[in-house]
C-alpha cells in the first residue's frame, strides 16, 4: 500500500509498505478524510520523540472499515468511524488505574505515528476497535469528524485538567486549532472573563466566535504583563497552555492567582526543562498547580464529544481553512501545517 511517512529527521515523502493485518480484536480501515497535525510537524522537523524511519504519519482522521476481527462486536465493514489520535490498551493495568493514555509505559495510549503507523495510509490498523472507534455521527461531515479525532478532546482537555468552573476568569495561551478548542471548551465550562493569547487573524476571528472576550499578542510584550493590567493586579483562576515553548511556564504561574491552576497540552518539542519562577510560585506555598497531559483516547469521550457537535453547542468545522481533494494532497497539508501561513487553522484532505 501507499503511504505518507517519516522518512528520518527532517525528511518526510511517500513510502510503499505491507498492508498491516487485522488481530481478533482490532480492525482495518480505509481513509475517507484525513487531517495533519502540528505534532506531525514537531515529530518529524525537532526530532521531538526521536528519530523514526519510515513511519507512517498522521493520527486524525475518518474512515470506513473494511475488516474486523472476530471479537469485535460494536463494529462491521462498512461503518464510517472517527478514528482518534490516541489508541489505548484499554486492558492494561495501567488504564485500570485511571490513566489509560499511558498504557505500557508513559505516552503509550499515544501509537499512531508514535509507536506504530499512523493514518496517512490506504490500509489503517485500529487496535481494540471496540473500545478506540466511535461511529461518524449522521449528517456529520466527514472533514468535520476529523476535528474529533484530536482538536476537540485535546483542546478540551486543556479545561478538563485546570478544572475550570462557572465565572472564572481563564486565559487561554495559543489559538491555534488546539487552544481555539480550548476556548471553546473554558466557555462552555462557564468562563468569565476569557483571555486567548495570539496573532494569526482567522484564529483571532474563530477565538472571538468560540468565546473570547479580549485578545493578547504575545509579540506586544510578556502575556502575565499584559493579564495583570487587564484584571487590576489580580491575575486569572486557570491558564490553558496550547502554544509556546518551554519558557510559557513562567509567564502561565506569574499570571494565575493563588489557588488557581494551568491545564498543559501544548507538545514541548525543544529545550531540557520547563522554569517556575520561585516567588511567583508563592516560594513554593502558593496553591498553583501545573497539570500537563495528553488527552485520554477512547470511543465514550469521542461519542460524548460528537453528541456535542451533533447538538450545536459549537462547531469545530471553523478551524477547517483549508481543503483538499484526493490522498496525494497529504504531502501539500502536510506542508502548510508546517509552514502554517497566516491564513491557515487547520488543512483537511478528502480522499473519497
Ligand atoms: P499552532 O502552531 O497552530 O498554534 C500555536 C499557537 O501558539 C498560535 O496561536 C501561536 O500564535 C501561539 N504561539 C506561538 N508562539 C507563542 C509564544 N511564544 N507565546 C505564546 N503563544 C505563542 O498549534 P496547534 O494548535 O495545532 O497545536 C498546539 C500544540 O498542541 C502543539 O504543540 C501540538 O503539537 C500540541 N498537541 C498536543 C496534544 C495533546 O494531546 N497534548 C494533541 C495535539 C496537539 P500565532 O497566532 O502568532 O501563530
Ligand atoms: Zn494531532
């Protein structure tokens, strides 16, 4: 089969491989659509996770079945599924403790174009197909189910993890597709006052329709600078961090107040360690709590997100800015993912 993958560091192209085989509880899909990932693009152009060789790309996508395997019950040839980013072993004992997105060993929930192949090719393996699949809604369509398969739990995530609760006043840092889900999700939480930190103007337009209630450039000096003018000194409850670097840490701890907390699920492609300023942190004493996590796979959350969509509470076929007709155009989304022009949110590809 035709694929698109990481060749080695800095080099992706088009590979042939075997098609993968279907076990007792997995199954084999082929693409209709597909989306890259800014993770794609620190995967394969910072060496983030290592070095690969020939490893299929991509992890978001929809697509239709054409196998399964014998002890599958929720799924047949034919049905039209949204495949998620993260694919846990829901049997693990790992995901009998709580945190299934780290079965086998941290990160492990995480295999497409991680571990193992990714989407980007004519024939996908799903492990655990019952319990990683989830059906395309009806009248869903399939470019918009792609924003299911990472966009929207990822950027849910986000307020999921700082706890985000009625009135608070949240900040949201980066907009691109990742944290404009983010600031959909802190509204619909029930924020307040909702700061989103960027400069591309499709992401500042889509931020505004989502929820924001006031835009920061982090070009126009630090972003806890420009908060703590904005709130008289007193700083916000929850920072979300979809964008950035290691340094964002400093600037998300010296904005939050006393008690408040910061939901990370920004991928730290570069640098060794992430800095707490110490006196900010309350030296030490200050109750502002740092989680980070990559978001928890699974076909509850992804049905749960998709009656979501199904029912209007908001629509994340905004961040598509781009769309592409045919499975050869993988290579130029691929390419504006990682050039990301001032226009772009978020690429799709319609292969049939
Ligand atoms: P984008 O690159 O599209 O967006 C990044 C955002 O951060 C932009 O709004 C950008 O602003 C802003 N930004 C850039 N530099 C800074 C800075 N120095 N300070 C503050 N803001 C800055 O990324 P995505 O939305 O696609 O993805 C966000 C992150 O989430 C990526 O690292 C991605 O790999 C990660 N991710 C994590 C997952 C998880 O499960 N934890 C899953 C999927 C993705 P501007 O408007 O100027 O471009
Ligand atoms: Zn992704």
């Amino acid at each position: 089969m035709k694929a698109y993958a990481m060749l080695g560091l800095n080099k992706a192209g088009w590979i042939e491989k075997e098609r993968p085989e279907c076990g007792p509880l997995d199954a084999i899909v082929t693409p209709v659509a597909l989306a890259p990932c800014t993770s794609d693009i620190h995967t394969v152009y910072e060496g983030a996770i290592g070095d690969r060789h020939n490893l299929i790309l991509g992890h978001e996508g929809v697509g239709e079945i054409v196998e399964v395997g014998s002890l599958v019950k929720a799924f047949k040839p034919g049905d039209v599924v949204i495949m998620p980013a993260i694919t846990p072993d829901w049997g693990s004992l790992e995901a009998q403790s709580g945190y299934a997105v780290h079965s086998g060993g941290m990160l492990g929930g995480w295999k497409f174009s991680n571990i193992k192949d990714g989407v980007f090719a004519e024939f996908i393996h799903i492990n655990e197909a019952d319990a990683n699949l989830a059906l395309l809604p009806e009248g869903m369509e399939p470019e918009t189910g792609c924003m299911l398969s990472d966009m929207m739990p990822t950027g849910f995530h986000a307020s999921e993890m700082a706890g985000v609760k009625f009135g608070d006043d949240v900040c949201v840092i980066g907009i691109g597709p990742v944290g404009l889900m983010a600031v959909g999700g802190a509204a619909l939480r029930g924020a307040a006052n909702l700061y989103a930190v960027g400069t591309r103007p499709n992401c500042i337009k889509v931020a505004r329709e989502f929820g924001a209630t006031d835009i920061i450039s982090y070009k126009e000096g630090p972003i806890h600078e420009q908060i703590l003018e904005k709130t008289g000194g007193k700083g916000v409850d929850r920072v979300l961090i979809a964008g950035g670097n290691v340094d964002t840490f400093d600037t998300a701890v010296r904005m939050l107040k006393p008690g408040g907390s910061i939901g990370n699920v920004n991928y730290l492609g570069s640098g060794d360690y992430i800095k707490i300023p110490r006196e900010a942190w309350g030296v030490g004493m200050g109750h502002k709590t740092i989680h980070a996590g990559l978001m928890p796979g699974g076909r509850l959350r992804m049905e749960k997100l998709s009656a979501m969509v199904v029912n209007g509470r908001l629509d994340p076929s905004k961040l598509i800015t781009h769309r592409f007709e045919g499975f050869e155009h993988i290579e130029e989304a691929v390419a504006l993912m990682k050039d990301k022009p001032a226009d772009l949110i978020k690429p799709v590809v319609r292969v049939k």
